[in-house]
C-alpha cells in the first residue's frame, strides 16, 4: 500500500487510495464477463461532477461529486473525468486545465504528476485533450 489516503476530514474515516484501483479491477473483471463479445479497446468513460454556482455569482454551491465516478476514482475535484481501458485496466485521469492566477486564491496548483501520485492512477491528461487519447487507445 502507498500511505495514501480518501478522507473527508480529521475526524473521518481514512480509505486506501488503492481501494480505487481494486475497484477499477473488479468493474473491468465483471464487464468481461458479464459481456463476453465485448471487444478489445473497449473503455469506460465517465464524467465527474461538476461545480454549480449560486444564481450565476462567484458562490459555489457545496460541491458532490458524482457517486460511480468517485467508486472507480476517488477523486474529489470538479471538472475531471476518468477512462478505464476494460482489457488492460489501464486508468486516465484527465483533470481541468487551470490558469496559473487561480493559485492566487487556491494556493498551489495540483501538477499532472501531483494528480497521478494522490489518485494511483496510470497517466493524467487534462481534460481538453480527452478526445484525443480515447481516440489513440
């Protein structure tokens, strides 16, 4: 196990980040074999949520993420979406391209690499390049 940690606070219960690639394996596993015609190449593509503003202002509502994409992931920003190759179980993560002011009222930005580490995933992309590696696996 990697010390890496899910925990929604300092008094909540701590979760294996490697719990999320368990899960990825066990969707992949039942796929198979739930759909045995199912081809090489195939993925799982899923959208995360995504943030919602109070009547158009700078106030966010409380963000949830969307419930299947934190199962396989366990991520906990907006924006993302995740993809799963059923075969490999190869995982991609694609996270939103933020400009670098941002870190002036988020603190330091996540790198890809900073996302690959804290998710145990296999590559991290942003999201404006989704199209572009479904499209390449």
């Amino acid at each position: 196990m990697s010390g890496r940690f899910f925990q929604m606070g300092p008094q909540t219960h701590a979760i294996p980040m490697e719990m999320y690639r368990e899960n990825r394996e066990r969707v992949t596993k039942a796929l198979k074999v739930a759909m045995p015609t199912i081809k090489e190449g195939s993925l799982v593509l899923l959208q995360g949520g995504q943030d919602k503003s109070l009547y158009d202002t700078d106030v966010d509502y409380v963000f949830r993420q969307e419930s299947y994409f934190t199962y396989l992931f366990g991520v906990t920003e907006p924006g993302c979406y995740g993809c799963v190759d059923v075969f490999s179980c190869r995982s991609l993560l694609f996270v939103p391209r933020l400009p670098e002011e941002y870190a002036v009222w988020m603190g330091r930005l996540f790198t890809k690499e900073d996302f690959k580490v804290k998710y145990q995933v296999d590559e991290v992309h942003y999201v404006d390049e989704v199209s572009f590696f479904i499209a390449t696996i």
